[in-house]
C-alpha cells in the first residue's frame, strides 16, 4: 500500500479503541451505497465484498443508503451476490437521500441497527454529503467507517479521480459529437448543459474532449465574457458551428439562461440548447472506472485491516492513498486553469 509523501496527506494510524472490535474472526463489514448514483459503483461494492471475504470476514449488504440503516434493510452477501454486475450502471443496492440520518435521533436508530446486525465497520460509497454524514456518525458513535468516493462530478478533494468520472465523462463527449452534427448542419451554436453544480470538470474536460469552443463553469464565471468574445470574434468567420459546455450551476445560471442572453445581444445567431440530463450518470463503466473501483474497494478492506477509520480511500499519481474525511469534505478541489487555456487556446 502507498501513501502520499508530501505532508498533505499522511497514513493516519488511529489504534483501534476498545469499544470496537480489530479485524479478525467473525468480523463484519456493512456497506452501503448514497446520494447520486454513478457508473462504477457495482465494480466497487463487487471489490469490497470480495476482498473481505477473501480475508475471511462477512459482509451485509445496506440497501437505500442511510435510510437503509434506520429502516434495517439488510442482507448478508456471499460472492455470488456481487456476480456479473461489474458492467452494469447504477448501484444493485440501490441508493436513497435520507435526511433523517442529518439528525441524531436518526443517527441513534442507525447505530442501533448496526449494533443489532453485529456489523463492526462500514464501508460508504458516495459524494460528498455521504462521507459528511459517515464524518458525523463515526466521530459520534466512534464507528470505524471508511469511504470511497462515487461521484460523476469528480469534486472531492484528495483523489485525482472519483469513481463515475470518466464514465460520465465519456458519454458528455459521446453526446456532444452527435450534437455538433447537427449544430454544423444548421450553423448553429449550441449551450448544452453538463452536471456539476459546484465543479466545473465534467464541463471543462468534456469541452476540451469534444473540441468545444468554450466551458462556462462555476470556478471562474468571468468566462462569461470569454463567450461573448468569442461570439462576436469567431463565430462564423472560420466556423460552422460552435458549442459550449455550461455547468448546471447556479453560479453558472445554466445553458437556458445564458442562451437566452446570447439570443438578445446576438439576434443574428442561432441559438439552441440540449441538456444532457440524467443521461450522465447512466451507461455501462468504461474501463477506467472499473479498474478505479475495483483498486478502491480492495483498499477499502486493506485500511480496515489496518486500523484505518474516517479516510476516503483516494488516487494520486496512481496510487492509493488515504485521505482523512475532513480534507476530502472541506477543502475545494481545485481545477488546473492551465485547462481553460488549452481550451482557449484549441478553440480558435
Ligand atoms: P452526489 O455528489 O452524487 O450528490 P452525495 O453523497 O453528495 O452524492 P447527498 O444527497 O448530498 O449526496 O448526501 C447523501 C446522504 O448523506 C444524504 O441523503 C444524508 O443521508 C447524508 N448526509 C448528507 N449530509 C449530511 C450531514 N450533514 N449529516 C448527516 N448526514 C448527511
């Protein structure tokens, strides 16, 4: 196992307290899928239950998130359980938001479904409000939870990948070639609308992958201004068409909102706008994302093993690496602007 060397973060060795159980015999691991659903999740529930029971402990499988674990929807899961799901979309445990569980009294009847399924340690598969809510639960009721980051926005801190990225990713791009066929039969200029509503990566990388004129993301909206300059500058001069990828924030407004400002300043142009929706976070996981998951939950179980609690298991230079809850939550994921000038610099 590898851990980042830089100081940033550090293998975080907490002893195990007595009030929990080390890893060995008859130990338990629940696991539990939350918030958005993404590609890759199947490959990552699939990798935690069969590291685990290849080291010999059980696994119960939480359906519904947290609201699983106030309403005891559990199931013990043996190998076969997680057979021929690795390329399947979505989650097989299905996944709820469950505001109940933001409280104590909600926490209170989590834990004591935990304690009644003799479940010793959780392994959450989620974004960012999912390992908010494991930070919470586990200081609280000092529960050995360990998290892996499933989310299409890749905007969790700490991990240069989440898993459902690249699998997103690929669709937006798979997307925008079809739609830029139709936008340069038409000379059209099109905003098509990608998820993200506090991160810009899917927008940004989608646009550099699908030779996009621009990305309007919520991390520098004065590229708002870069649009109209590029309107009143290129288009039509040497294009038949143009197409910008704006993130669904609200610090963005959206592609319906930007389009309709462009149709007022530029009568002249031929607006439309596709929002690519749902679509995002369905679809088969492409190799990177199966691989990512299957490395992670496979780590999932190697941080338990050793005493690790209150980490994200994350990717860094290609290697594992643990990532306390408080860094992967709290801090912004910064976006490379290096990106935005590429972009820039391609789209002329
Ligand atoms: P995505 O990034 O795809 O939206 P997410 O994990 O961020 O996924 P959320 O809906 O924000 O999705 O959170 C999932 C669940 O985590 C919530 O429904 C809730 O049960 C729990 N959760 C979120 N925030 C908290 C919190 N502050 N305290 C306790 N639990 C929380």
């Amino acid at each position: 196992m590898c851990f980042q060397e830089k100081g940033l973060f550090y293998l975080r060795y907490h002893k195990m307290e007595e009030t929990t159980k080390a890893p060995g015999k008859n130990y338990c691991i629940g696991i539990l899928t939350s918030g958005g659903d993404a590609p890759g999740m199947n490959a990552a529930i699939r990798a935690v239950t069969r590291a685990a029971i290849y080291k010999g402990f059980c696994v119960k499988a939480i359906y519904r998130g947290y609201k699983g674990l106030l309403s005891d929807e559990i199931v013990e899961f043996k190998t076969q359980n997680v057979s021929n799901i690795i390329q399947q979309g979505g989650t097989i445990l299905k996944t709820a938001r469950c505001k109940e569980f933001q409280t104590p009294e909600g926490r209170k009847i989590a834990h004591d479904t935990l304690v009644r399924e003799n479940i010793d340690a959780l392994v959450v598969i989620g974004g960012d409000g999912t390992l908010t809510g494991a930070r919470i639960f586990a200081t609280e009721y000092n529960f050995p939870i360990v998290g892996l980051p499933g989310t299409i926005d890749n905007d969790l801190f700490g991990t240069d990948s989440t898993i459902g990225y690249d699998t997103a990713l690929n669709t937006i791009m798979e997307a925008v070639d079809k739609i830029r066929d139709t936008a340069t039969s038409h000379e059209r200029l099109f905003f098509i609308e990608v998820m993200g509503r506090d991160a810009g990566f899917l927008a940004l990388n989608g646009a550099i992958a699908s030779g996009a004129e621009a990305a309007i993301i919520p991390e520098y909206n004065t590229e708002v201004d870069q649009l109209e300059e590029l309107i009143k500058n290129g288009f039509r001069k040497s294009k038949n068409s143009s197409i910008v990828l704006v993130a669904e924030s609200p610090t963005t407004g959206g592609a319906m909102q930007l389009a309709e400002r462009v149709k007022n300043e530029y009568p002249q142009y031929d607006v439309r706008v596709s929002i690519l929706g749902h679509l995002q976070r369905g679809g088969s996981p492409t190799a990177h994302d199966r691989i990512l998951a299957s490395r992670m939950g496979a780590a999932a179980i190697d941080a338990l093993i050793e005493g690790q609690r209150n980490v994200m298991i994350g990717i860094q230079n290609d290697q594992i690496v643990y990532v306390p809850f408080s860094k992967a939550i709290k801090n912004d994921k910064p976006i490379d602007r290096e990106l935005l000038n590429t972009l820039r610099t391609l789209s002329i």
